[in-house]
C-alpha cells in the first residue's frame, strides 16, 4: 500500500478549499479504506457527519433495525463506515465536495484530541484529573491542552504524543493536533465524553476511540485543512505509559463476557474447517481470528464484530497473497463464519470482508509471520 496521502502538502495550507480537493476526497477515502480504516461522509465544508435521510430523523427511530445501514446507505454517522471501494466512490463520486471521517473502533484506532483553545484556566485539580500536581511545579503560561499533555508526560518520564514522530499527527484548523495510534487487540478503548466531565484523560485533551470517529487527514472545511504533519504516515502502537493512563481515567471498556456464552455449532463447524486443513501455524492463526469473529454471535452489539472480521480478512488476505489459501476458499470461510455471527447482513459483512482481503493481498503472510 502506498503510505503517501492522495494530497500535496502545499494543497492543505490555509482556509478555504484548494483547488482540485474535491476530487482527492475519493481518493482520500480510498486510502483509508486500503489500510483497513472504514470510513464514512462528513457534510460539504463541516467537520459533522452528513444528515441522516427524512425516515431515520423521525422521532422514535430505533437505529439497531434501520434498514439503512443493510442497504449501504451513510445514514448515522460512524455507524454507516465502511471498506467498500464500491460504495466509497458512489458515495463520493455522488457528491465530490463531502469530507471523510474515519470510524476510530473498527479501524482500532485511538486518536488523541489536542485542542488549544483560548479558555479561562481551571483550578490545579482540574487539569490532570486524578493526578495531583505538586505545587512546586510553575504552571505559569499553561493556557492549552498541549501544555496539560505536556506536564502528564514529565510526570510520567514519557514522551508527550504531541511530540512523538514516530506515528500519524494531524494539525487541524483551529491549531489543535490529533494523534493517532492503534490499539492492542482486544482491548476495546472508549471517546472521552468532553474535557467539561465524564472521562477526560487532561484539560484541553480527549479521546476518539470507539463510538466515535476522527476526521480523516486531507479533509477541508470552512474553516482549513486537516493537514500531517512531518513525513510519517503510519500509525504506531499505542505507548504503554498512555494506555495505563486512559485506563486510569475510565478509557477502557469492562470486558464483555456473557456468561457460558459458546459459539453456535455451525459456526464452529467453519472455524474447524478453516483451521483443520494440515494444522499448519498458518491456517491455525487464521482459525483462531476466525473464531472471534464467530463469538460474536453470542453478543449481538459491542462485541466488536466489524473489527474482529477486518482483522480476519486481513490475515486470509495476506495468506492469498503468499499463495496459502486459495482466494475463493478465503472469501467462503469468511462469509460463512460472518453470516453465522450476524445472519442477514451480507452487503454490511461483505463490504468488510473485501476491504480486509484487498488490504491484506498487499501484505503477503510467510511462516511464522504475525497476522
């Protein structure tokens, strides 16, 4: 996969709209999907996701029997993103001027949210919450999120994200940062409900994790551009000295394990089949995801199912590509163990399992690789 962005640097200076970025939003969106990022529209010009159609905004909708987001359709919000190349360029290629957003859980991001913005400074218990900060130290000129950041990073003897080059960091319009970084597999972190209350890892600094989304890097509004910065376009690992931060400040979701929850006998017949061939290490990684993605059938919201089967996709993705699975084998055992998972959604898994699989045919798995 190309770890450039479809954008110059010189076309996301400054407010307004260059010229010609209505059409790298497709593009942009493309990307995205390739590194296994499902994505969805933002309205023309905002940074807010389009509105939902005339049926989904009546009073009383129930948004877990929509029919929308079977059919392909952006209506609400993250929860419509997808890996589909065929339903990014009908979406983009409909309307070319909107901005693309990148839903952070099943793309198993965490984006911290820098702001800096001008606002009256809160007493010294409030800028670390849970964290004392002794009063020898000077907080003379601390007037943002940057700095709160900053002193939490002293702290802890770390690096601040705002300074750490070696992942993806996205300068916004208003002067903020967001920082990305990928989360561990199976820890499922959460949004920061707002600096204001609720979870709130410092003063000035949130959270974009799942249930919510990040504006994709390239996107223009009224207001500029969300532009990278320095040259590195690839996502790091999140630092062990953040996560027990955010897990500190309530970041991290209660493991979700129904009690005597079994994956349903059909299921595990296709996850044995996909591993039984020759028991090779390969094949048995494969069945292992493949597994996760089939107890999701015990949980029917929260189980992370999208992302469980992008990473699966992912992984057989590879295997074709190193020539260990057969491409329509691959596509079977994926399909079969996801309709097992969520019966009656084919269009919303397929568009997953074909994003994961394009993803990972870049990527070819040799023995002893870690999916």
């Amino acid at each position: 996969m190309a770890s450039e962005l479809p954008f110059s640097r010189s076309d996301s200076r400054g407010p307004g709209r260059p010229p010609g970025a209505e059409a790298r939003s497709a593009a942009t969106a493309l990307w995205c999907a390739e590194r296994g990022w499902p994505v969805h529209p933002l309205s023309p010009g905002r940074k807010t996701p389009v509105a939902n159609c005339a049926r989904c905004r009546a009073p009383g909708h129930d948004r877990r029997r929509c029919s929308c987001l079977p059919a392909g359709r952006w209506c609400h919000g993250f929860r419509a993103a997808t890996l589909d190349p065929a339903a990014i360029e009908r979406w983009w290629g409909g309307d070319p001027r909107l901005g693309v957003g990148v839903a952070c859980g099943p793309a198993g991001l965490v984006v911290v949210d820098i702001d800096a913005h001008e606002r009256p400074l809160p007493d010294r218990g409030r800028l670390l919450p849970g964290v004392g900060i002794p009063e020898e130290v000077d907080l003379t000129g601390l007037a943002n999120g940057f700095h709160t950041l900053g002193v939490l990073a002293v702290l802890r003897g770390a690096v601040s994200p705002a300074d750490d080059g070696s992942t993806l960091r996205v300068r916004t319009p208003s002067g903020g940062l967001h920082v990305w970084y990928r989360a561990s597999s199976g820890h499922r972190w959460q949004c920061s409900t707002g600096s204001g209350g609720g979870r709130a890892l410092a003063w000035q600094v949130d959270v974009r994790a799942h249930g919510g989304y990040i504006v994709a890097p390239g996107t223009v509004t009224g207001a500029g551009a969300y532009t990278p910065v320095g040259t590195v376009r690839e996502v790091a690992p999140l630092p062990a000295w953040l996560a027990r931060e955010l897990e500190r400040t309530g970041h991290l979701a209660p493991a979700r394990t129904p009690a005597r929850a079994v994956v349903p006998s059909r299921a595990r017949e296709a996850v044995l089949a996909a591993g039984g061939r020759a028991g090779a290490p390969d094949h048995r990684a494969l069945s292992s995801l493949l597994a996760e993605v089939a107890a999701c059938a015990a949980v029917p919201e929260g189980a992370a199912f999208s992302e469980k089967l992008n990473r699966a996709a992912y992984t057989a993705g590879g295997l074709v590509a190193a020539g260990r699975l057969g491409e329509d084998e691959a596509e079977r055992l994926l399909e079969e163990v996801a309709e097992r998972a969520r019966p009656g959604r084919r269009r919303r898994y397929g568009a997953i399992i074909r994003g994961g699989l394009s993803a990972g045919r870049h990527r070819p798995l040799a023995l002893g690789d870690r999916p």
